[in-house]
C-alpha cells in the first residue's frame, strides 16, 4: 500500500483461455460472470480496479461499488506477464494485487493481508505446495514495471523469471491460510468441469468472499 494506505487491484482478464474454451472472464458461475466475482473480492480492499483485457475482448457487463479503468493488452497473446505490464502503468497507488480472471475464490482478507506485507518489498507473494503465486500477489508498480517491459520484449514469458532484481517476499501457506482458510483463493477456475466445484463452494460460504 501506499502512504494513505490505497490499494490499486489489477485483474488480467484478457487470457487465450486455452483450456477453458470460451472467454472466461464473461463464463457464468453461481449467476455471475466469473470477473464479477474477482472484482467484488477486491473492491472491498482495493480503492480502484485496473481490468486488462485482450484487443477487442468484449467484458461482461459488472456491477461494481468502486471506479474501474479497462486498458488493452499492448501485446497480442504473451500472455500474463504482458498482461501485468499492460496494467501497471495504469495503476496510480504504490501497490497494486494482480488476480487473474479466472479465480472467483479470492478472498478479501489475504488481498488485504498480502499487501499489508508487502510494505517495503517490491513483491509478495504466496508459496503453496511448493509453487509459487504469482497472480495471487502483491505488486509494486513502479519498481515492477520497467523489468517486466523487458521481460516480455525479449520474449520471457515466466511471471517470476522477471523478478530478477526486485526485493521479493516469500508468504508460506501456513500464514496465508490463516487468512483464508482452505486456500481458496488459489483455485482457479480454468476449466469448464471446475465451475460446479466453484459454484459448490460459493454456496456453502454464502456465495461472497469472506
């Protein structure tokens, strides 16, 4: 966060969406479009939305309590890196927390928690079951932006490659899961046959975002 403690939340929604097979951002899960329910999670710990999405992607229409900007993709299929480094510069608070699209578990806590641990880092993120989250994290947007331009412009794609020379903290799983138990905001929707799971545990948590 930044001095006032403003949040930027920043959601990459412009995927290939490879194994889904429809655009995922606008697939209906327990009567939303899956993107509402990523933004909905992060206005309530975010001041603003960022929403990043491919050329001529047409967003579902969402119904949303904060201001949000939508921004195109600079690069045409690169994927998320590119779509990070599209959505940066946009970004007008210190920190930012990037979730991709395709996560409707997210949680408001750990967005809060994450950001709160990244004060004075230039990334914080989670490691559960020995891999690394990196769109599940913390960013700052300043000190992230130039590498990640590069990254992308030579062609490497991986998120943490580019973290070559930021100040990174770690999160192991134990303290994330005290701020959402269960891990769900790790569960990504990005295949047609896991939105009845999804859907199964948005019922049981009273379909919102703890």
């Amino acid at each position: 966060m930044d001095g006032n403690g403003s949040l930027t939340g920043l959601i990459l929604a412009g995927g290939k969406s490879t194994r889904f097979g429809s655009d995922k951002a606008s697939a209906v899960v327990a009567g939303k479009p899956m993107l509402q329910w990523v933004a909905q999670a992060l206005q309530v710990a975010c001041d603003r939305l960022v929403i990043v999405r491919a050329a001529e992607q047409v967003l579902p229409r969402l119904e949303l309590a904060k201001s949000a900007v939508v921004v195109e993709d600079r690069w045409e299929a690169r994927g998320p890196l590119a779509g990070l480094a599209s959505g940066l510069p946009a970004v007008e608070t210190d920190y930012c927390f990037a979730a991709s699209c395709d996560a409707p578990l997210l949680q408001p806590r750990l967005v809060q928690f994450l950001a709160d641990r990244a004060r004075g880092h230039d990334v914080a993120l989670v490691e559960v079951a020995r891999r690394l989250n990196p769109l599940v994290a913390a960013y700052r947007a300043a000190t992230c932006l130039p590498g990640f331009e590069k990254a992308v412009e030579r062609g490497d794609l991986k998120i943490t490659d580019a973290f070559a020379g930021l100040d990174v903290l770690v999160v192991d799983e134990g303290e994330a899961s005290a701020q959402d138990p269960g891990l769900f905001s790790f569960r990504n929707a990005n295949r047609p046959d896991s939105l009845e799971e999804v859907e199964a545990i948005l019922g049981r948590r009273g379909a919102a975002p703890q």
